[in-house]
C-alpha cells in the first residue's frame, strides 16, 4: 500500500466525523491523526529494512568485485608469462569494471542507497511533527476544555494542519526520488552516448579505415 493511499483513507475517515457522537468526536480526530502517523511512519520504516539490505549487498559486491580487480592488477597481471594471459587478465578486469559500474548505475537508478536514508529522514520529520502535534493537542484541551465548540472546532483545526503537513513531507520525498531518477537517466543517457562516440573515434582512427570526405 503506498503512502498516498493511507492519506486518503485519513480523510475519508475525517469525513465520516458528523456520524459520530458529540461526545466520542475529539477521541476520533485523534485516534485518526495517530493511526495515520503510524501507518505511514510503518509504510516507511518497512522499505528502510528493504532498501537497506539491498543496497548493503549492491554495495558489498561492488566493492568484492573492486578488490578482485585490484588483486589481478598486482598480484597476477605483473607476473604474467605471456602477452596472450597479460591480455586475457586485462580483459578480465575490464569485465568486472564494467559489472561494478553497473550495478553502482543500478543502485543509483533504484534509489537504494539514497532511497532508505531520504526515507529514515521523512520518518523523523514525521516524528518530529506528530511531537508537536500531540503539544498543540495538549494546549487546546487545557484552553478550550470547558467551551466545547471552539474546544472541538480548534482540534479539527489542529488536526487537518498535521495531516497535511504529514502529506507534503510525503510529496517532498517523492518528488526527490523523481529529479534524482531523471538525473540518473541523464547520465547514464550521456554515458551511453559517449561510449558510442567513442567506438566510432576508434574505428575511423585505425590505419586503412578512411573517413569520409578525407582524402590519402
């Protein structure tokens, strides 16, 4: 279930408030506000543990391959006995670069490293805000208690301001995880095009290869 869908489920719940009795209506407005606060903060702390696993073991590979790449480059690439396995070893570390590269892309393109740590962050915002909120709670009920209207209407007030400022750190870290995926395609797009660029330099540059429109 995402995070947009608990929103929802809070605000038809707030709508449904005149069904209540006068008497049990403050205790729902806060029972919503809580169980909104805890479904979502739940939602997150889940996809922390997931992300966190993922991106450990995306990252404990990178770094198994980096050290692989390392020992044949001064452990077996000196000593070889011929230029056939000097070439073979080359190729070899040059695949493993090019897997390590990959799978930091995909880290970056999936979020999993910045993803559970922008998450851990929304979470004490979201923490932070329900503190403040349970504090604005408080001070209604020692203000207003004995004049119920305002009692009630100022809880409402108290109550849609902490759902939609809960919602808008929803929104912030969504549209995080949208500029930091279009930014990943970008590159990834200008590394493609590059290596493109690259092959073609290659070949016109080899001897017998004419490029056209130059003359020999």
């Amino acid at each position: 279930m995402g995070t947009e869908t608990h929103y929802l489920l809070a605000v038809n719940e707030l709508a449904k408030l005149h069904l209540v009795p006068a008497e049990q209506k403050l205790d729902t407005v806060f029972k919503i506000c809580t169980m909104y606060k805890e479904s979502i903060t739940g939602w997150y702390k889940k996809e922390v543990r997931k992300k966190r696993l993922l991106s450990l073991l995306l990252l404990s590979a990178i770094l198994i391959i980096m050290l692989i790449i390392g020992s044949i480059q001064t452990l077996r690439l000196p000593f070889a006995a011929d230029a056939t396995e000097k070439l073979q070893l080359t190729q070899l570390s040059l695949a493993l670069l090019t897997l390590a590269v990959l799978l930091f892309i995909a880290d970056r393109a999936f979020r999993l490293t910045a993803g559970w740590i922008n998450y851990i962050n929304t979470i004490m915002a979201i923490e932070t805000r329900y503190a403040e909120f349970i504090t604005e709670w408080i001070k209604n009920d020692a203000t207003y208690l004995t004049q119920k209207n305002k009692h009630y209407s100022q809880a409402a007030v108290i109550a849609a301001a902490f759902i939609n400022t809960i919602h808008l750190a929803q929104q912030q870290e969504t549209h995080s995880w949208s500029t930091q995926l279009t930014e990943t395609i970008k590159q990834l797009d200008a590394l493609i095009n590059k290596q493109q660029q690259d092959k073609k330099t290659g070949f016109s540059a080899r001897p017998g290869v004419r490029t056209p429109g130059v003359r020999r």
